[in-house]
C-alpha cells in the first residue's frame, strides 16, 4: 500500500476525487485523481482537513505518467 496525503475534493458512491499534496515517491504530488472507494483505504471524516489514504501499489503505477 502507498501513502498519499492531501483533500477530498469530491466524492460519489464509488469514488473520491483526491487532491495530492504529499507522496512519497512524488510522482503524483500536486495532482487531482480520481480513486475508487473499493480499492483505498479512507478515514472516517473525509472534508475539511489534510488526509491520509492508502492505496494499492498497482493502482499507484497506473496514474504514474509515461514518458
């Protein structure tokens, strides 16, 4: 699982749109992605503060940019 720290920006029944702030690997700092609930691991209370997620190492490497 990959750390990622930052805001919910918003959110459906199946996924949440995460604002990025912080990552280990820095591949993805500063960008919004789209992730789905099913597969990350999420606090209680989702708005109004800096989060932490945890995601798959697979759906990391699937939204590093190539090239």
């Amino acid at each position: 699982m990959t750390k990622l720290r930052g805001f919910v920006r918003k959110e459906t029944a199946q996924a949440i749109l995460f604002e990025i702030i912080e990552d280990d690997y820095r591949y993805l700092q500063w960008k919004t992605l789209w992730f789905p609930k099913s597969r990350i691991q999420l606090p209680k209370h989702l708005y109004g503060k800096v989060i932490s997620i945890y995601i798959p190492e697979w759906l990391y490497e699937k939204h590093i940019p190539k090239g």
